[in-house]
C-alpha cells in the first residue's frame, strides 16, 4: 500500500484493490487477491469479521446448509483443523469460524473495521475507484469489489410511531453484541420469515409472553440438525476430496443427491412413505431431493402441501391456531422455505399466542407497544423479524458513481442489470460478487465462483497490460435476457423477497441467477474461450501505475 496527498491535505492510500464487505464472500475474495500478488485492503462497517453472521446473532440464528458445505474449501488442511460441532452450526461457531480462517491467513492486519464507505467515485482520467469512508479516510483503489452481500441492509415497515416506543426495540439482522436478556418480559416477534422462525422457539421459554405478529406463514419444515459424530468428523476428512468436487460442482451447491423419480411413478402410500422420509431429512434435501417434478407439478406440489399441512395439524394443539400457521397464499417453494426446530411445538405454550396481521393490521406502535385494528397490546420488547432490501440494498446506499458520474442509483433505476452478477456497463473495474443476480443454493458455492472468476480476469488484465476493464452492453444484455427468460423455469413467484416485491416502491425484478450455477459456468467458459471478448480492455492515460506492467497496451 502506499499513500499520496489528496488537494485537501488528507492522505489517500493507493491499493490495487478494495474490497468492501468482510462476510464470507469478502473475506475469501480479499485472500484470493493477496494470493495472485495484489496490494489489498477490506472495509468493513462492523466491528468484526462475518457480514451476514456478524449482524445477525439473535438467538436461534443458525445455517439451514450444512455447515462443512458452506465453509471454505480452498484449503484441506483448514477444512481438516476445524472441527464443526453441529451440522448446522449457530451463529457463534459460525463467528469464531470466520474469525479463525482470517487469522490463520493473516488476513486481518488488511482490514479496517467500523468503516463505511460513503462514496465510491470512478476517476476516468486515472481509470481508479476515489473512495471515502466514515472514518475520514480516503482510498484510491484501481479495482474495487463489493462483496456487501444480499442481506445486509435490515428493513422496517413504514408503522407510524416507530421512534415513540420507550421499552426495547431490535431487528434481527442489526442484533447488538450484548446478549439481550429476555428474563420474564412481554414481547413481540414481527415477522414469520427465517429469522423470525428461528427465535420465536428460542426465547419462547424465557419470556413472560410471547406475541407473534404474522402476516402470512411459511411452509416451515424441520431443519433436524445434531451435533456431528467423531466418526462423522473422521469420514468428512477422509472424504474432503470428494465432497469439495461435489460442491464445487453440483448444481445447488449441496452434497445432497437428487431423487430420480416423479411424484406419481409412486403409489399414493409409497409417496407417503417418501414424504415422511423427506420430513425427517436434512434442511435443503426437502427440496434438492424430493421428486424430480414435486416443485412444478401442481398435483404433486398440492400433495405434498397437504401432507405438511398435516404435520401443522399434529404438532400444534389449538386448531384454530394451527390453522393460522398453515400458508393459504402460496404452494411450496414459491418463497424461500425455512426450515425450523421446535416452531411449531412452541405454539403449544400457554403464553405464546399469535397475531393475523391480514384480519387485524398494525395501526400504530405506541410508546407502550404495538396497536392493531382490535385494539392495543403492551410489551417490553418489540424485536422486528422484518427481513431485508435483498441483493441491491447496500449497493445502492454507498454512493457509487461510474461514468461520466453516473449514480448506479440511477442506473439500476428499473433494477439491477449485470453480466454473470460481477459488472455492469458505465461502472469500469467494480466488481459485484455474491450481490444481484447471483446464487439460488448454497451462497458460499456460487458466490466463491464468483470470486475466483473475479480474480482471474485481474490476473488477465494485469498480464496484458491493461488497467482498465468494462463488461459490453452486448454481454450485459445477454446475460439480462437470460435472467428474464428463464424466470419462468424458476419455482420462486413475485410473493418472495427475491422479487424485491418486500420493499415498498422497489421494481419488480428477479435478482437471483435464474439460469443457475450451469448457466454461470457456460458463460464463463465462454469469456475465456473468447479471449474475453465481452469485455473492453484498455489502457488508462493514467500516471498511477498499473498492479503490473506487462507488454502488451492499448485498446481492444
């Protein structure tokens, strides 16, 4: 690293590249950069590593993938050394985790916590990224990748009177560090989304009451995690090779192996029988190994809806409660389903009782809690389980401007448009890993291709000389029309968050990858087949050096 003087006296440090962001996506980008020879740096707002699993540390919070798939797998021996407890381990083996692999690759002296960055401008002259934070630092950076991540930006509804509430008041994706003790106090839970699903069973035995604010249910089904066996601990590092070819390119990014059959190839008591085989299997396999047509065929997906429906039924004793827990809205898979231990059976308590925001709608909150149509209830603690402004959110917070001084704000007015969700045209060098229009699966699998894409193509433009790099409106768009095409291909329908449609005024797009892993790693192949031809290739007039002068220039 090294620094100059900006016209206001401040010094600006220089790097190759900048990454924003220290989730699991960032941390893993900020070591593949320092691995090909780059100067590097990471900004984070928070205080420590983590992103998703630094913020999110409410009680119950914990993977719905298996915990030794979603970890890294650049490195055996780091997949040997760390033992995970549980197959789906909590937020705070999660955290200590991430701690350990930044500290074991001493990644943590190139990282500045408590920094958010405020803008983020592309010098045209210079072909670098100019970017200031909240600390007052400046940076100019010759690449800059935001891994921000997709749930990183915490909404809250716009209810009158959420400043006047005098007892406590917490978001699950903004969980202070502190623990919050619950001991004997009334509170409420909005929300029945994955968090709020997760902490509802957690604190439900803590509390003096419990209220739960619902405005649709999920289909929840149980994530049946256990601690991980010694002998399971031996196996998973006999079998790392194996699995890390398995992950690295299966379609979902799962271990899980798919069914290979439709619904009604079986008998109706055969289906039975495998839909209880799927109730009792692991998180995802309910969905990456049922039958092969259950999410789009409507008799088969109406099935196996009853059958959980069911389950509701059973489990929960009051059945005019279970029948608020039951979705009426939408069929399986529509939404992201979470998955749950012990949600149901906590309505089971004499004081956890449940609110249908659809019947009676929240009016106001109030300085002693929460008032509905039917009248007004008082608690101690309001935690709102309300969800996130997915994948664009904190990219459209940071003041990024490209070309010609282009907000992206305004340029992503209509939604999000990217080439294999890493660049998008007017913003030169600023890559985009793990945000719009990336994985439907397990994130760490799609979003680490991505970085390794990432990186390989500043490891090309280096090696020929070039400094600047900036995706064709022609790819651009290929890539646009693909995501549109191929929504209809997709299960998810514009109920889910992945729509953007949670977010008062925010245009209806998909934001994930509809063409899946496959379709990113065709496309990939391509840009290298073709010598990077979706791409402009150039040569800045600028006088700070490139990260490694090569012989070739110019302009392609």
């Amino acid at each position: 690293m090294s620094f100059s003087t900006s016209a206001n006296a401040e010094p600006v440090a220089e790097i190759d590249v900048l990454v924003i962001g220290a989730g699991i996506t960032g941390i893993y980008q900020l070591y593949r950069a320092r691995e090909a020879g780059f100067s590097a740096l990471l900004l984070e707002a928070g205080g420590g590593v983590g992103g998703t699993w630094y913020w999110n540390r409410y009680p119950g919070a914990r993977f719905d993938s298996e915990s030794y798939t979603y970890g890294y797998l650049f490195s055996k021996e780091l997949f040997d050394e760390w033992e995970w407890r549980e197959h789906f381990a909590g937020q705070p083996e999660t955290e200590r985790y991430l701690n350990h692999v930044v500290d074991r690759f001493e990644l943590r002296h190139h990282m500045r916590f408590g920094t958010t960055v405020t803008s983020a401008e592309f010098d045209e002259a210079t072909g670098t990224w100019n970017v200031v934070a909240s600390d007052g630092t400046q940076h100019r950076a010759r690449f800059l990748i935001a891994a921000t991540g997709v749930l990183s930006v915490p909404y809250f509804p716009h209810v009158p009177g959420l400043a006047e509430f005098v007892g406590e008041s917490y978001h699950t994706g903004l969980w202070p560090e502190t623990p919050v003790d619950f001991t004997a106090k009334r509170v409420a839970v909005i929300g029945t989304g994955s968090s709020g699903v997760q902490i509802v069973p957690a604190v439900a035995n803590q509390v003096a009451s419990l209220t739960v604010y619902q405005r649709t249910p999920n289909w929840c089904t149980p994530l049946n995690n256990a601690p991980i066996t010694p002998g399971e601990q031996a196996q998973l590092r006999a079998d790392f090779e194996a699995i890390r070819d398995v992950l690295n390119t299966s379609v979902h990014g799962f271990l899980h192996q798919p069914h290979d059959g439709a619904a009604f190839d079986d008998s109706r008591a055969e289906r039975r029988a495998f839909f209880e085989k799927m109730w009792n299997s692991p998180g995802f396999m309910k969905l990456t190994s049922n039958y092969t047509d259950l999410l789009f065929n409507e008799a088969a997906n109406s099935e196996w809806c009853e059958f959980v429906a069911g389950k509701v039924r059973s489990i929960v004793e009051d059945p005019e409660m279970a029948e608020k827990l039951i979705p009426k809205d939408h069929r399986f898979g529509e939404k992201r389903p979470p998955f749950v231990t012990g949600y149901y059976e906590t309505f089971n308590k004499p004081n956890v009782s449940i609110v249908d925001l659809q019947a009676t709608p929240i009016v106001r909150v109030t300085e002693r809690g929460i008032e509905t149509t039917d009248g007004e209830r008082d608690f101690d603690v309001i935690v709102w389980a309300t969800g996130f402004d997915f994948g664009t959110g904190a990219l459209l917070r940071m003041g990024i401007r490209g070309r010609d001084g282009l907000a992206l704000a305004d340029h992503w007015a209509d939604g999000p448009t990217t080439f294999l969700g890493v660049q998008t045209t007017k913003f030169p060098n600023l890559f985009l890993p793990g945000g719009p229009h990336a994985a439907a699966g397990n994130n760490p699998r799609y979003n680490g291709d991505q970085v390794d894409f990432v990186t390989e193509t500043l490891v090309y433009v280096r090696d020929h000389g070039y400094d600047v790099i900036e995706v064709t409106l022609e790819a651009e768009e290929r890539w646009c029309e693909m995501i549109e095409r191929n929504v209809a291909l997709s299960s998810f329908t514009d109920k889910s968050y992945y729509f953007g449609t949670n977010i008062p005024g925010k245009p209806r797009r998909y934001l994930l990858n509809s063409g899946g892993r496959p379709k990113l790693f065709k496309e990939i192949a391509r840009v290298h087949e073709t010598d990077y031809k979706a791409f402009r290739l150039s040569q800045s007039a600028s006088p700070v050096s490139p990260p490694r002068q090569a012989a070739a220039a110019g302009e392609r």
